[in-house]
C-alpha cells in the first residue's frame, strides 16, 4: 500500500497483493490463489478516528475469472499516537547570508555587498591584487609591487631636485674649456629629464678691468655656456637664458690669484620637482 499526501488529512492511496483462498464443505473443497489491485483514500476526522473506502479488482490467477470489491470501514486507533505517516524531513538548503554564491560554510569573506563579483573563497575580486577590491578600485591596472591607497591607486612621492653649474675661465677669456663640457652635459640631461625646467646661466669677472668692459666680459661668457647648451646637447633657445654681471657678487678676495681665478665664472642653479612610485 502506497500513500500520496501523508502529511494531509486526505490521502489517496494505492495497493497491490497476493492472496490465498482455501474453500470446505462436507462434498467439496478448493483452493485459489489471486492478484488484486485497487485504489482508495483515507480521510481522518481526528488523529485517531479516520475512515477509509477503497475499491479493488481480484483475479483468479486458476481460472482468470475477476472479481471486484467495495470496502468500506471505520477505523478509531486506541493510544495516544498518531496514526499518520511521520512527515519526512527535507534537508536544509545549505546557507548563504551573502547571496555571492558561496555557501557560509566556505565563504572567507561573509559580508560581501550585494551584486560584488567574489572568487570561489567568496571574496570580492581583486583583478590586479594591491589589496583593494575591484568594486572600490578606481586604479584598476595598478602595476605589481606598489604601494596603493584606500581607493587602490599608487601613492606617489614628490621630492626638491636641484642641479648647478659652475664653470671657470681663464684671465680675459670667453672660451667654454673641454674640462667643463661633461658638466654642462649633466645639466642638459637634467633639463631634459624635467622638460618644465629653463635656466640662467650667469656671468662673472674678478675685479680688474673697467667695470664696463667687465660687464661685456662676464656677458660673454654667459652666452659661451648658452651656446654649448644649444649647439653642442640640443637644448631649446627659449629655455636659456644668458646673463652678465660683472664683477659683481665675487666669491673670493680679488687680491690674490686664487681668488680672482674663483670669481672668473658662470654658474648656474636649476631646480624642479621629482614624483615616483613607493614601491613595497
């Protein structure tokens, strides 16, 4: 016998069997033996009190010949228990409190917010790992090994750079000397390594000599520097800037060769600003 709905107060029902028949009578006797097949329903009016009506088809499997029945019945169960089929328990659908499509059980990260792609430990991706989640990463591309903010862009250092220049002349001379060119070379690298960077290349004289003709000595010498600048490593015009002073601003005591030697000049200073990456 077999049950549909047995957790309700109806419930239609099938069976099958297989009988035995053994008929005496002081003449006669005989024996059968019978298939039958039938449906039904029970209904309980209480958990103890039910009745039932089923209807069955009975074959002889000697003679074939088939028989049906009707039965009708009462039933009232003694006890306290009831006599409904136990419900079958249904197992619990696994939790998932995130709904990212990991269950609990194996989600390492159980607060993701809602509609955040996670990877199979049901944490949020983080395509290019500087630590921040794709969903707050607004430098998504972050090249590996730096340091990144709260918004996953790298943090960038900015320092003071400063170049100077300090080339010599000899007495009553214009002429750039050899000695001096690599220097001034390094100054042309620095000025293209920062391309906002220009430059005043300031010339100088000792003491002796009218102060006039100091002036265009030291003038002089400003352009010679300005021309290598230009000619010799490719420096923009516009971004050098030649200018005499004279026997102005001395360095040294004009009273002796070395110091006018030190005063006989053109310096310079270039200073620009330096942003890198931290790295890790």
């Amino acid at each position: 016998m077999y049950h549909f709905n047995t957790e309700a107060d109806i419930q239609p029902f099938v069976m099958a069997g297989v009988g035995y028949g053994h008929f005496k009578t002081d003449t006669a006797s005989d024996r059968d033996e019978a298939l039958n097949i039938g449906v039904g329903v029970k209904g309980y009016l209480t958990d103890n009190f039910l009745l039932r009506a089923d209807t069955r088809a009975i074959r002889g499997i000697a003679d074939g010949d088939i028989d049906y029945a009707l039965n009708l019945a009462a039933t009232y169960l003694i006890g306290t228990g009831s006599s409904k089929p136990a419900p079958v328990a249904m197992a619990a659908a696994p939790s998932d409190a995130d709904a990212d499509g990991v269950v609990d059980t194996q989600d390492a990260c159980p607060q993701t917010p809602a509609g955040v792609k996670v990877d199979s430990r049901g944490c949020a991706l983080d395509s290019d790992r500087d630590g921040v989640a794709d969903y707050k990463d607004q430098c998504p591309n972050t090249e590996a090994g730096l340091k990144v903010d709260a918004k996953g862009c790298a943090i960038e250092l900015t320092e003071a750079v400063e170049i100077k220049l300090h080339v010599r002349f000899d007495n009553n001379a214009a002429v750039v000397k050899p000695e001096y060119k690599s220097e001034i070379g390094n100054v042309a690298k620095f000025m293209n390594s920062y391309a906002n960077t220009t430059v005043e290349v300031q010339g100088f004289t000792d003491s002796r000599g009218s102060e006039a003709y100091n002036q265009n000595l030291s003038q002089r010498r400003a352009d010679a520097v300005r021309s290598v600048l230009i000619s010799e490593f490719g420096i923009a015009p516009e971004r050098v800037k030649a200018v005499g002073y004279g026997e102005a601003n001395p360095v040294a005591d004009n009273n002796t060769a070395e110091g006018r030697e030190a005063n006989r000049r053109v310096v310079a200073s270039i200073e620009s600003q330096k942003t890198s990456k931290v790295r890790k």
